[in-house]
C-alpha cells in the first residue's frame, strides 16, 4: 500500500556533525519545533526531529522591503515565492532500509537475499551516511511513528502521549524502560505527578515490574483533588483494588481520613549507625558523629538505639575519700558511657541532644506489633505494588530516614535473591521499581555517596532493582547519579542548570536545550533516552476518565495499515 504522507520540502545542505537543512514547500506556520519528519532517499528513511525554523532571502533587499505594500497581491505572492524562503533544521536521529519499490524486479530480488541470510533484514540504525541533496522530506504519518516507537498495545508498548502536529500515539517500551532507572523531570506545576501516575498505571496494568511508591505528599495511593483545578484525582488503589497495597506510617494512622491495608512501624533494632548518618545535614552532625556511633555499636550492637535513648542527663552526689561531696555522672547518663567507652563526653552528649527528634518518632518502636518492613518485601516479591504513604509526618528527617532505611532492607533482600538464582537455580527474582519523590534531597552530591538509592541508580540494574525519579531540580542530583539515568521524560524547565542536567550525556543536546525551554508548560513533554529509540516533544495522555477506560479496555489507536493487514489485505 502507498503510503500517503505529507511532504514538506526537501533537503538542501547539513551533514552528520551538524543538523540537516530542509527548504520548505509549505508555511513555515504549519511546522512547529519538534516536528517529527521522514526524508526519503531511494531505499532508505531518513528519521529526525526539527530543531529550528529559519526565514531566508535569495537577496537580503527582498527581505528588508515590504513588496506586498508596493505591488499587487498577485506580484507580491509570486515575488515572494521567488526571492522568500523559509528553511528548517532537522536533527538526524535513525535510518532504516525500506529496499526497492514493492512490486518491483528489485525488490523481488533484495528479499529474496534476506530470506536466503545473505542480506540483514531491515532494521532501526544510528544515522551513519546521509542522504543526497533534494531527497524529499515529509511530515512522519502514524506508520513511520509505530515504525520507530512501536505500535501501541503490541509487546511492551505503552502510549505515553501523542504528537503535537497530527495527534499519532507515541509509545515508550516498558520492556526496556523498567531496566534501567529513569526520572521524570519538570517545573513546579508542570504535571510530573499526573504523568507519573500516568507512567505508574502503564507499569501495573502491564505487569512488567513490582512497584514501591515512597508517596511523600501522599498523592499516588488513594483519591485525592488537583491543587490547581480542584478536581477529582483518582487514586492507584482505587483502579488496581487487590493489586496495589496502600502502606501508612505510623501505628493507627490514616491517609486523608482512609484507613490503609496496614501500617509501618520500624523496630529500634533495624537502624542501623548508617541510617543515622545519612542524616548529617537534616540532623546537623558533626564530623565526629561517626566515632560516637561506631561506639555505641561497640556497646551495644543491635540494641544500640534504644539504649542510647534510654540514656539520661542527670547527675548524682557522692562523698569522696575526704569526706567532701561532688557532683558525678549518673551511672545510666551519656556522660558515664562515654567516659567508661573512651569517647569524648561533649560530643557524645551533642549527639544525643540532636537524636530526641527521631527519640520522640511515634512510628520508631522496640517492639512493633508486626514484621511490617518484611511484609512490604514480601508484597513486591509476590507481584503486588506497595504506596508508602508519610501521613502526617512529611518532614524530610521523616523521609530520609524510612525511605533510606526501607531501601536498604529491600536492596539486600533483592541481591539475596539474585545471588540464589544464579548460583542455585531458584526463582529469577522479580523487577522492582522504587519510586523516589523529591529525588535532589537523597540524591545530591552530599548524600549521594551515603544513600542506598545511589548504589541502586549505579548497581542495582543487574539485582532487578530500578529507580523512577521524580524532581523539580534535577540540577542539585548528583552528576555521576544522573548518568544512570535512561529513559527521561522531562516537562518544561526554566533554569539553564536543570536543562543542561536533563540533557547530559546525550547526544544532539545542544539542539534539544532550546526545545525543552520551549515546551508548553503543561501537557507537553520531551521523551529522551533509553526506552525511547530517539528524542521526541509530545502532547502528554491526560490522566483522566478516558485514561482509565483505554487502559482497561485495551483500546488503543489503530493506524490503518495494520487493520487492512489483519482483515488480510
């Protein structure tokens, strides 16, 4: 079948260090940046984005004069056409090998040399030549975008929005995206909430990976209202019922008046020292902080927490051998432990007075009623989803402290459970992906070497474990954190900083730098990285009513081709 598509100009200059240039044959108002285009040259697809739209004169004087007030219409228009042009720059991305006109002797003959294995069947490469000039440029239709993203509802595809010229579905390959970490990015108020809840339902209707939820602002668990709109927002757990599992922290504690399906309570004998120092700048820490911790371990071990907390302030008298009477620590004080530990007395008090905040934490317990971090483990492992709502405690020494220590639960369980499986043949572990909120403040440079989230963005991808990150400053993320990052799907940002970190370490990002400042600053985001085969600006799916029906039903945008080739035509 012919394709019909809609031809757009023809390519007059550029190469594989720079951008293609295309004259164009329509209104430059009827391309937009981003565009995504086909250039056509004999056997080949040609595949790019437009990065630019440029307005050039055969002579700068016909540029500078207004023609159409000294001439007629009719002479100005021609005029116009003769002397005015308009050319894009085109990006160049993927080439793929279509062989010769079907129907043809040639290509009879060229897929006779692939079905005999003397010629590599057809497939999606990295632009390596380029085509000649005039070859002809089009506007891609819904075929070539299905050619290059995947035809929704096939495999692992799962529309993530729809290209802003023609409203074709674009697909991001869940198959792919869940085996490495990712990030979704944008402004303040840009939606990076609609569009990970988006993301999140694709996931778990898919059943690609188990998901853990860390729901700082408790908005992915249950229903909630838009805080611009005010309008209804539906929560994962009332789509997915039994599939998903809304945690909430704390003994009794409810998330916007709901009762969830358990809550997390973490025992005093699962923080460890480390945990305690990952809150260096939260707690205000000194640099001899970890001496008095490894001390305290020393003493106590496990029990270290609780005995620390157990420790008073106080003083007694006592008559020394004179008869006099003086003021001594009381034997149960941190005064006396660290004089009978060899630990300085001044330090080892500082860090007991900065440790009543997490002394006083209602949800930290000797003795929880449940092994509830063992149950959330097990939940994932058995393929159900797990929201962690904070409740009422959404400071962040809260969330540094459960979702660090909660990671390193998990992250050890996992790699016990990759180590069975390749040594002793047992069950291939389960992909896991954990959802990070407010990502710069456990992912910055500072905390970033003490974090169990930056061992998982760097190791973890071989133990089934990723990470989704969500963050309006991708900036502040550690450099060598965000270079782990494949698949980014970014709304609009503003500062300079957040675009060059968004874009690092891909190619062309000097072209997309101006594309993403330029993004609507709702609705509309940029698809880079690995779960998708090329950089994509894209009208984003709306998170409501019809979203949920798509999703359940099935449905999704169909292009013509494959419906005729399934009625057999």
């Amino acid at each position: 079948m012919e394709i019909q598509r809609t031809k757009i100009g023809y390519l007059v200059g550029g190469g594989l260090k720079e951008s293609f240039r295309v004259r164009l044959i329509v209104s430059p108002q009827e391309i937009q940046e981003g565009a995504f285009v086909v250039i056509q040259s004999g056997d080949w697809n040609y595949y790019g984005i437009v990065t630019d739209i440029q307005l050039g004169a055969t002579d700068p004087r016909f540029a500078d004069e207004q023609t159409e007030v000294r001439f007629p219409a009719n002479i100005a228009r021609a005029l116009h056409g003769q002397t005015l042009y308009a050319n894009l720059e085109v990006l160049p991305n993927l080439m793929l090998e279509i062989g010769p006109e079907p129907g043809t002797p040639d290509y009879v003959d060229w897929q006779g040399m692939i079905n005999a294995g003397l010629k590599d069947p057809p497939r999606v490469l990295p632009v390596k030549n380029v085509p000649p000039h005039h070859a002809q440029v089009f506007l891609a239709d819904e075929g070539d975008i299905a050619e290059i993203f995947g035809e929704p509802g096939r495999g692992g595809n799962f529309i993530i929005g729809y290209t802003r010229e023609q409203n074709h579905p674009v697909c991001i390959d869940l198959e792919k995206f869940v085996q490495r970490s990712s990030g979704v990015f944008g402004a303040t108020g840009t939606g990076k909430s609609f569009l990970t809840r988006v993301v999140l339902a694709g996931l778990i209707q898919s059943n690609k990976a188990s998901v853990l939820v860390l729901d700082m602002h408790n908005e992915y668990g249950f229903d909630d209202v838009a805080s611009d709109t005010k309008h209804p927002v539906t929560g994962l757990k009332s789509k997915f019922k039994s599939k998903v599992r809304v945690i909430g922290l704390g003994a009794g504690g409810t998330i916007r008046g709901q009762v969830p399906d358990f809550n997390l309570e973490i025992s005093t004998d699962d923080i460890s020292t480390a945990d305690i120092e990952t809150l260096a700048r939260e707690l205000n820490l000194k640099e001899t902080t970890p001496t008095t911790l490894n001390a305290l371990y020393s003493s106590f071990r496990h029990d270290w927490f609780t005995q620390f907390k157990a420790m008073n302030r106080e003083e007694v008298e006592v008559e020394d051998d004179k008869g006099r009477i003086k003021k001594v620590p009381h034997p149960d004080s941190v005064a006396a432990w660290a004089i009978s530990n060899g630990v300085n007395q001044t330090a080892a008090e500082a860090l007991h007075d900065k440790m009543r905040r997490l002394f006083g934490k209602p949800y930290i317990v000797e003795n929880p009623a449940a092994d509830s971090v063992r149950e959330i483990i097990q939940s994932l492992e058995n393929g159900q989803h797990v929201v962690l709502s904070f409740g009422e405690y959404e400071s962040d020494l809260d969330y540094l402290l459960v979702s660090n220590l909660l990671t390193r639960k998990i992250r050890a369980a996992w790699e016990h459970k990759t180590n069975e499986f390749r040594s002793h043949g047992k069950a291939e572990p389960r992909q896991l992906i954990i959802v990070v909120e407010e990502a710069h403040k456990l992912l910055n440079r500072e905390m970033a070497a003490q974090t169990t989230f930056a061992t998982i963005a760097r190791e973890l991808r071989k133990y089934y474990v990723t990470l989704l990150i969500i963050d309006q400053r991708p900036s502040q993320i550690y450099d060598e954190v965000m270079s782990q990052i494949g698949t980014r799907i970014s709304g609009w940002l503003g500062d300079e900083d957040d675009i060059h970190a968004v874009l690092s370490g891909l190619s062309g990002r000097d072209a997309l730098r101006g594309m993403l400042a330029r993004l609507q600053p709702k609705e509309e985001v940029l698809l880079l990285g690995w779960g998708v085969p090329m950089p994509l600006p894209v009208r984003s799916r709306r998170y409501d009513d019809a979203f949920w029906k798509d999703l359940f039903a099935g449905s999704t945008k169909r292009s013509k081709e494959q419906n005729l080739k399934e009625l057999g035509f």
